[in-house]
C-alpha cells in the first residue's frame, strides 16, 4: 500500500496534499483561498469547477486511494456547474447510458474519459458530507473531526489500476525551423488611440489588409474566414503562433500595456491594481479543471 501512494495523486489538478493515509478529501467547490484546514488531519482539498473532467480528476483521485473513505463538499457554489449537486446525484443514481450523470442540474455532466467500473468504484467508497456553500474553517474541521472519528478503514474493493498518461516534454525549437508562409505575413500591434487590436496583412511585402478588433478569437475568426493563412509544412505552427500572438495583444490592450510582436509583455504597471482584485473571482472563471 505504501509503494502504491509514493506517486499519488495520480492526477494533476489545483489542490494541496496533507496525509495521505487519512480518510478525509475536501472539495471546496469555486473557493479558492480563505478556507484554512489541519492538512495532518486530511489527504487532499481542492476546487473544482467543471461538472465533467473537474469531477472525473476528483474520481480518479480518490479511488486510487482506498485510505479515503469521506468527500467534504463545501465552499462556494461554481456557478452554472453545481459541482456539489452533480457529485450527489453521481452517489445517488450513477449515470445514463451515455454517461450523464442522472439528475445533475449543470449543463455538461458527461463522464466519458473515465471508466464506468472507476465510477462505480467511487460510489462505493466514498461518503459525502454535506457543507455546500459553508466557508468557515472551524465549521469544517468540526466535521472533519466527526469525520475521523467513524472512519471505516481502508476501503477493501480490488484494486484498480489507473493509465498514467505518458508526458511529453516540449522541445526548444530554434528560428533556423521556422519556414515562412509563401502565402504572405501578419504585422500585429495595440492602438492605444483607437483602443483596438490591429492586424496588418502582407502578400509579397505589399499590404492587402487591414482587421481590428477587441478579441483574438474575433481576430483569428475573421483571419480563418479569409483564407489567409497558407497551406504548407508549417500551416499547423504558423496558426497557432498567430493566436498565441493574438492573446498577448489582446491582454495588453484589456490591461494597457505595452505590446510587440514577439516580445514578452511587462505586468509592472498593473501590479497594483491586481492587488485590489481578489484572485478569488478570477480564477473562479479561469478555470482548468
């Protein structure tokens, strides 16, 4: 049992580790700071966000620990997802033949990168206690405390072996690969006058359009509608360096910073006025799991 924790949890995600032997897991649903628990007393507490690969991260994390035996939903509620309510209806009444959680009010609780029998398996081991919405340390170690007291010890189902998916480290390319696009080529820059993004575009060093805009989805749109992009080795790179360039100018203009094209942007001028903002909110709508 021992060796079988040494890499666990088996899955990546936004939560901190305690003891992994302990019989208590916390999902603090869309709150991420403010919730201060005894970690010795708990094996893992995190947010979760998203009512299908948020849920299948918390599956898969749990029944590789069969220490854990207790899921304490707490924390502000993920709005449109109702995270808490998904987990309960799963608990309750398992999911539909095309893997939909039955019964959960959110618009995509679709299970399906994840094996019924680890879904099963979930059911069967864990106990859920019911904190939706409570945000108050000491409340939630009372039912921690509670918790423990009535642990049934280890779960005693077969043990399930979960795919750890091989990864890739990313290579440094140098601009000795980089094959320019016989089609033509993007100029982009940040009017601060004008308040818009402003893409420039060349066929044989000639300017053929102008696009502005707010967004980099809206830029990419409009350049993907006009067939600007060529079709050659590196039709794949040049698109994605091209939406990778557009992010930044569009988070520059949001943030009135200074843009150039494949420059690293500079947040010192905005630092203050991320202090005012509570990452809370933030990350609430960033979501990544």
């Amino acid at each position: 049992m021992e060796e079988k924790l040494k890499n666990w949890p088996l899955v990546e995600g936004r939560y901190i580790l305690g003891n992994k032997k302990s019989s208590i897991a916390v999902c603090t649903n869309a709150t991420v700071e403010g919730i201060g628990l005894d970690m010795e007393k708990i094996a893992i507490c995190g947010k979760c966000v998203t009512e299908n690969i948020g849920i299948e991260k918390i599956i898969q994390n749990i029944v590789s620990n069969p220490y854990i035996r207790f899921l304490i939903l707490c924390g502000k509620v993920s709005k449109g997802h109702f995270i808490s309510q998904a987990l309960i209806s799963l608990k309750n009444n398992g999911i539909d033949k095309d893997k939909r959680i039955i019964g959960a009010k959110g618009n995509t609780p679709y299970l399906k990168g994840i094996d019924k029998d680890l879904i099963e398996r979930f059911r069967q081991q864990i106990t859920f206690v019911d904190l939706i919405g409570e945000n108050d340390s000491k409340k939630i170690m009372e039912k921690v405390e509670k918790c423990l007291k009535r642990n049934p010890g280890i779960f005693k189902g077969e043990n399930i072996e979960i795919e750890n998916i091989e990864e890739i480290e990313a290579k440094s390319y140098s601009d000795s690969d980089w094959i320019r696009d016989p089609k033509g080529f993007f100029i982009i820059s940040v009017s601060k006058i004008r308040n818009k993004i402003l893409v420039e575009y060349y066929q044989d060093n000639k300017l053929k359009n102008k696009i502005i805009g707010d967004s980099a989805k809206d830029i990419c749109k409009t350049i993907s509608n006009l067939d600007l992009i060529g079709n050659f080795a590196q039709t794949k790179e040049h698109s994605m360096y091209l939406a990778r360039e557009l992010q930044k100018a569009e988070i520059a203009l949001k943030n009135n910073l200074d843009f150039e094209q494949e420059k690293e942007l500079i947040f010192e001028k905005v630092a203050k006025k991320q202090e005012s903002i509570k990452k809370e909110s933030a990350d609430e709508y960033n979501w990544f799991d």
